[in-house]
C-alpha cells in the first residue's frame, strides 16, 4: 500500500465520529448499513453523518452503493487488510506473517428470490 493512501486512511478515521462509524460498519459485515440505520444508531444528525461517510470514503476505506432510494455503506475490507498490513509489515522481524492480522468477513448472503402464487 502506497504511503499516501496510508496517510488518507488514517486521516479518515483520526475523528471520534467518524471511528464510531467506521467500526460499526465492521461489525456489520459486507452487506453494510444504510445512511438512516447509521445515523438512528449512532444519533447523528443526516448532514453531520453525510461529511464523516465521504471522508471515509475518500480514505479508500468504505464502498457506497445504492438501493432504490438508499444509499448503502459497507467497509472494503481488501483495504482495512492492507492499511493493517502496511502497519505490521515490519512485525516480528521476517516472521510477519505470524502476527499480522487479517480479516476474513463472512460472505453476503444474497437475497432470496420471491415465489411467485399461482
């Protein structure tokens, strides 16, 4: 991982606020959360939430998709892995791959599809 990319990551989540966020969406897995499910969890007013979700994007560190009227936040976590790789690169001497951690989400599950009556 490039080092600017490093330093805009971090940037993004050197906020109160906008580490809540971020580690809620961990928690919350690949299928992320909705901007209003986010906002009534956390408290946060809409347009305080929407500055804290575009710096963490612009961090490289969350996706934003749409569904109808939604918008949906979930973590890339391809990125949180090599932020913290890049972190403990140089853990352990040449045994780093012993004490890094990775994360390995669970995968989304795909919405069923509706049965149709007869």
């Amino acid at each position: 991982m490039r080092t600017d990319k490093v330093l805009a990551a971090l940037g993004a989540v050197a906020h109160a606020h906008r580490l809540a966020v971020y580690r809620m969406l961990v928690q919350c897995g690949p299928n992320g959360l909705s901007a209003g499910d986010i906002a009534g969890r956390l408290d946060m007013p809409p347009s305080s939430l929407t500055f804290h979700l575009q710096q963490l994007r612009r961090g490289g560190l969350i996706s934003q998709r749409r569904l109808g009227r939604q918008l949906i936040y979930a973590v890339d976590y391809a990125a949180m892995n090599g932020l913290v790789a890049y972190l403990t690169e140089n853990c352990c001497g040449s045994a780093a791959a012993t004490c890094a951690p990775l994360c390995k989400p669970a995968a989304a599950k795909a919405p069923r599809p509706q049965r149709r009556s007869a």
